[in-house]
C-alpha cells in the first residue's frame, strides 16, 4: 500500500512538472492529444486481446475476461476525462478525429 501510494506521488508530481513547463495553451493542447493517443491505441490493443481471453478454459475465462473489462472500463473513463480537457482547450474536433483515426 505504501508503495502504491509513493508511485501515485511521483506520478503526480511528474504531472505536475510537466504542466508546469507547458506555458502557451497550444502547448496544453497537444499534449493532452498526445495523451489521449496513448489511452486511445491502449484501449484498442486491449480490445484486440479479447478474441485471445476467449480461447481460454473456462475457469481462466471467467478471472481473466472480468480484469479484461476492468481495465477497458478504466481506459475508456480516462478518454472521457481527456475529451473534457480538450474540450476546455478547444481541441474536441481535433481529440474526435484522433479518436476516429486510431479506432481503425
């Protein structure tokens, strides 16, 4: 438990550093798409690893496709909260094209 709370620190104090030396919104802007690029390509390689949770034994199945959904429900809440920043830095045509593009 400490350690997870120790990386969650580092992780935000990453986030804050690197928000820190992104002074102009447009800087902001492609950022934060760069990080929804990275959600977005996360989830659909997740998604393309489902046709493998399904070839399993059924015991495995079962463990294996409830964290599968676990973490596609996890992905899909952090592009949701990434469409609301870009949204605020009016970047939602772009963040949607993004989106289109890596869902191919």
């Amino acid at each position: 438990m400490r350690q997870q709370s120790s990386d969650e620190d580092t992780l935000l104090s990453i986030d804050m550093l690197l928000w820190s030396a992104l002074t102009t919104k447009e800087q902001m802007r492609r950022f934060e798409l760069l990080r929804l690029a990275f959600f977005v390509l996360k989830l659909r390689k997740l998604e393309q690893r489902k046709q493998e949770v399904v070839s399993l034994p059924s015991e495995e199945h079962a463990a294996l496709h409830a964290e599968h959904e676990f973490r596609c429900n996890l992905l899909r809440h952090v592009i949701f909260h990434q469409m609301i920043t870009l949204s605020s830095l009016d970047a939602h045509e772009q963040a949607m094209q993004l989106i289109a593009s890596c869902r191919v």
